[in-house]
C-alpha cells in the first residue's frame, strides 16, 4: 500500500509539471476547464464590475472548487499596489500603458507579454432628477445651469478619467467646466457621484450606465467614439502569482467566447489583435 501511494503521489507530480510546462508554452492556450480547486485573486479595473462579477461566477460553475476573488478599484491605484508585490495572479487594467509598464519592469509571469482583451465606451449620464436630456443635448447639456457639478474618474489614476477630459476637450468645453468636476477615485465612485445627486451629471463607462440602478434614476447618451483615444484594456499575468494555472486558465474564459458574450452585453467591443 506504501508502494503504491507514493507511486500514485509521484504520478500526480509529473502530471501536474506537465500541465504547467504545456500551459507556459503559450501565455493561454485553448480554454479547457482547470483542474484543481485554489482561489484565483484578481486585480479589475471598476469598470469591470458587473461583468466580470457573471464571468466569475460562471468560471466558478465549470471548475468546481476553483473560486476567483475580485478587487475592483482604478487601474492605476492597482498599478502601484503591484509594483509593491501585491499579492494578485492577474491585473486586467482599462488601459494599455499600466499591464505594458509592469511587464517592463519584470512583473509578467513567464516574459509573456500584456494582451486586449475588451474596448470600453463612454457615456454622458444624467439622472432623471435634473431635467435635461442627454441624447437630445448631447456634450451642450453639461453648460445647463442646472449643472453644477460633473462627475469623471480622477484621470491621473482612471483610463476613463482621461478620456472624459479628451471629449470635453474635443467638444471645447473643458474649460468652462473645469471649475464644476468632481473627481472620483475610480469610474464607479464617479458614477455613484452622479448617481446620488452629488453631481448633477457624469462622464461614464457604458458598463455601469446600462446596469439597472443606473438605468432606473437617469438616462445616458454615448458620446462619439472619435471624441476620445480608443479605450483600448489589457491584461497581464503577474510574476508574483502564487496561482499560474488558475490565473491562465481565468483568462482564457475572459477572452473566450463565454466571457465576451458577457462583456458585450455590457457594452465592451474586442480590438482585433486581442486572444482567440
């Protein structure tokens, strides 16, 4: 019986150095279920929140004993937590610049380098509340004296921050309003800026506009994608993962035909060069 345990623990050791070697041969690989119950820790952009909440759960589903813990903040508050080793296996950014600086710096698990894996889109959002319609005033309805404070995402930290600043600056209204923003943390404490009637209106991801609070206190109108640069989102699988085959494995369903019927149902479209 001795014999044959330890025969049957060393089976299971080379087995899993040859799943581990046949998954390093390519950052992801086709999208089989994971074998092996462990927690994956996952570093999300806020704008992420309601889809990748389903995608999670979904994974859950086809990988029994596998859970995936999500933190959600802005992409660039996640950036400096990872440059000081905190403890995630995958940062899915809303930007391209923070998983390719980190991969830069020796922080991407195995050299492998970040990849897209959605395209967000921004919206204008009022609540009901104030009175005015967005899709008929468009970028105008924010000089409504009614307006008296617009909500965006700090754009020092928040891909999404930026962009708002590009579409006031493209519309020429950045100016006048500079004095009226309000800057959230990340683009879902923005939201909630608006949401609660601390601001009067905010410049959004598509993803939170369209969830059913959002929906239910206002309405939105989605400014043209050629007002901002494309909000092009990647993701990096991170050295100091304790959990690389989890990690992998997660990415896979995001970026897979499950994962991104979820996403599109939230709004997100898919650069072409993003993992098939």
């Amino acid at each position: 019986m001795e014999s044959l345990s330890k025969t049957l623990h060393e089976r299971k050791f080379y087995m899993k150095r040859i799943l581990m070697l046949l998954l390093a041969l390519s950052p992801l690989g086709p999208v089989p279920a994971f074998a092996g119950g462990s927690t994956v820790l996952v570093a999300a952009a806020s704008s992420m929140k309601f889809p990748f909440t389903e995608i999670a759960k979904a994974f859950e589903r086809e990988n029994p004993g596998t859970s995936v813990k999500l933190s959600f903040g802005s992409s660039g508050n996640f950036y400096s937590q990872i440059l000081n080793r905190a403890p995630f296996d995958v940062y899915f950014s809303a930007d391209v610049t923070y998983p390719a600086r980190l991969a830069e710096k020796g922080m991407s698990l195995d050299s492998s380098p970040p990849q897209l894996y959605a395209r967000g889109r921004l919206v204008l959002w009022i609540p009901s509340m104030v009175g005015i319609d967005p899709v008929k005033d468009k970028m105008v309805s924010l000089l409504n004296p009614s307006i008296k404070k617009v909500a965006i995402a700090n754009p020092s930290l928040a891909p999404y921050g930026r962009a708002a600043v590009e579409a006031m600056n493209r519309a020429g209204i950045y100016i006048e309003l500079e004095p009226r923003l309000v800057f959230g943390e990340n683009i879902s404490q923005a939201a909630q800026f608006a949401h609660s009637g601390a601001a009067q209106a905010g410049l959004i991801a598509y993803s939170l506009a369209v969830t059913d609070k959002m929906k239910t206190a206002g309405s939105f109108w989605e400014i043209p994608p050629d007002f901002y640069a494309p909000i092009d989102q990647s993701f990096l699988l991170l050295t100091n993962t304790q959990n690389p085959e989890g990690a992998r494995s997660f990415a896979r369903f995001v970026t897979h035909p499950k994962g991104q019927k979820i996403l599109e149902r939230y709004g997100f479209g898919f650069p072409e060069s993003r993992p098939r």
